[in-house]
C-alpha cells in the first residue's frame, strides 16, 4: 500500500473536519480553512472533498457562509474506509483477493501467504482507528508540543 498526496490530503481534510466536528457537529468549514489546516493546493483539494461529498463521509453548503463538514460522526468513519476511497485496494499484490485467478501459480505461492499477512496487518490497523482517535491524538501531541516549548 502507498499512500499517495491525494490520499494524505483526503486524511488532512477528514482530520480537519473531524477536529471541527467535536467542537460543534454543525460547524461548516471554509475550504480556505480546511487548505491552510493540511497545507494542501486549494484546486487539488476542491476534487478530493468533491469526492469525499460522493462517497457520503462530507457535505457541502454552497454560498455565504459554505463549506464542508462531516457527514458522519468521527467515530464512526475509519481512516481504512477513506483511503480505500481515495487510493482504491489496500492489498500490496492484486492475487491477495480472494478468488484471484490470473496466476496458474496461485494455489501454491509461497509470497502470496507472505502478502496476505500484509494485507491483513494493514487492514487491522487501518480499520480500527477512527477519526475520533485521531483528534484525540493529535490534541496529545499538540498538548505535548506546546509544553516542550515552556520548558
């Protein structure tokens, strides 16, 4: 699995907004915020949440006062869901699916038990942490950060 800009950005976006989210789940976040918050290409990120909007993790409003917010509580969208969204299978090898056939060597690969595990481990991590634990996180380490700049 790599993950691309376009997957890092969609992760910022979602962080952003799940950050938002806990202090006022009504709260609509301009995408100007949203661009300085990942340091991301307004343009770039416009398709990204454009995306995100489809796939039903965001809404938008339109017009004064628009922006985007979190479909969903952040508790219950995992970083998994988005980036398989965003950057398609997590699998590092196309025959690790079930039922792949395009190799005759399939039933007895050694490697293919190898990427399994991989693909496995990956999944464990990515769909068990959720958007909640990620502002929960990332306030610890801003909390963190700010005391080591007082001592």
């Amino acid at each position: 699995m790599k993950i691309t800009y376009k997957g890092d950005y969609a992760l910022k976006a979602m962080l952003e907004l799940a950050l938002r989210y806990e202090e006022n789940s009504d709260s609509i976040i301009p995408i100007n915020e949203i661009v300085k918050f990942g340091d991301m290409p307004k343009k770039f990120l416009e398709q990204i949440l454009l995306t995100l909007v489809r796939a039903g993790f965001v809404k938008s409003k339109r017009g004064s006062g628009g922006g985007f917010y979190l479909a969903r509580s952040p508790k219950d969208i995992t970083i998994g869901e988005v980036i398989r969204l965003i950057e398609g299978p997590i699998e590092p090898i196309a025959c690790v699916k079930e039922g792949y056939h395009g190799c005759a060597d399939v039933r007895t690969c050694i490697l293919r038990n190898v990427w399994q595990e991989v693909a496995q481990g990956i999944s464990v991590v990515v769909d068990t942490i959720t958007f909640q634990d990620l502002v929960g996180r990332y306030k610890a380490k801003t909390r963190s950060s700010s005391y080591e700049y007082i001592i």
